[in-house]
C-alpha cells in the first residue's frame, strides 16, 4: 500500500470518526433535550401535585379549626347554661323554707309523710324526723291516721339537724327515706333542666 493510500484510509477514518462524533453529540442533545422535557413535564406535574396537597391540607386544617371551634363554642354555651341552671336551683332551694308559709302546707306535710312511708317498702316501725315547723302538723291524729292505713308503727323522733320538710328512718337508722323539700328538688331537678332552661329563655312553658 502507497503513502498517498495510507493518506487515503487515514482521511477516511477521520472523516468517519468526525461524522461520528457528530452523530453522538446529535444524540446526546436530542437525549438532553428529551430529559429536559420530561424534568419539565414531571416537575409540573409535580408541583401541582404538591400545590393540591398544600390545598387538601388547608382544607383539612380549617375544617379541623371550624369543628374545634364549634366544640369549643358549644361547650363554652353548656358551661354558661350549666351555671346558669345551678344559680337558679340554688336560689329555689334557698327558697324552699318558705313554703312552710303556705295555707296548705298542712297538706303539703301529710302528702310528705305518706309518700315516704310508702317509699320504706316493708319496715314496720319507723321514725319521723321533721323540722320544728313540720313536727306541729304530725299530731298524734295523723300519725294514728297513718299505723292503721299501713300497718305499721310510727313515731316523732329528734329535730332535722336541716332541711325543710321530713325524713322517716327504720328504729335502728339503717335505712331511711329523705323527703324533704331539698331532697326532692334533688330528685326532680334532672326532670326540671329541660323545662327550667327553656323558661328562662322565654319559651313556652
């Protein structure tokens, strides 16, 4: 082989090399540019993703904020309205000694005595502890009244330390009925709190 077909081949592998390299820079960039693209496409796709869950999260938080809120709204409305549900069954039980003031309370005294009797089930010798104003209207005609209609044998014991009405109690004290005015208010008052905070509202009674 000559010099000038060494030349030759050596052109042509140059030539061959160059178009080559031109080819693989071509592709380079087009593989470039197809990743730009894609990194493009995927990072808005992304960032929307993201700015949909920053959204979704806002959401979530403010309905959580509302709901707390409103917790906090209706519990704060059940306080006032518990407060205000005592200082009313405070103030009526404070109250309550003057019924004894009443024309009737003479019946009110015989209905106390009768409920509690019947409230002590088969005990048959009880004890009355009443109040100085409620002892005055057990006379032994009423008390009598009473052992015959429930066979029983009834007594006036000591004073009520306190309390406005009556407490009747077995001999020997285990078990007893309070019927006194507060008692019963006591009793009454989960019955009342729907009726007592709807009037003072000012709603139909």
């Amino acid at each position: 082989m000559s010099i000038g077909d060494i030349k030759a081949l050596a052109d042509a592998v140059k030539s061959e090399a160059g178009r080559d390299r031109e080819r693989i820079l071509n592709n380079a960039r087009s593989s470039a540019r197809t990743l730009r693209e894609q990194a493009r496409a995927e990072a808005e796709i992304e960032g929307k993703r993201m700015i949909q869950d920053a959204e979704s999260k806002t959401a979530r938080f403010l309905e959580q904020a509302r709901a707390a809120a409103g917790i906090e709204a209706q519990a704060l409305r059940l306080d006032n309205r518990e407060a205000l549900l005592n200082k009313v069954f405070d103030l009526v039980a404070e109250g309550l000694q003057a019924a004894q003031n009443l024309e009737d309370y003479c019946s009110v005294v015989h209905a106390l005595i009768r409920d509690a009797v019947a409230h002590m089930g088969n005990v048959n010798t009880m004890v009355v502890l009443a109040d100085s104003v409620t002892r005055e209207y057990l006379d032994d005609k009423i008390l009598g009244q009473l052992c015959r209609e429930f066979d029983i044998q009834l007594t006036l014991g000591e004073l009520l330390d306190e309390g406005t009405g009556l407490v009747v109690q077995s001999q020997d004290g285990h078990l007893f009925y309070d019927n006194t005015l507060q008692a019963r208010l006591t009793r009454m008052r989960s019955s009342l709190r729907a009726l007592v905070f709807q009037i003072l509202r000012g709603g139909d009674r």
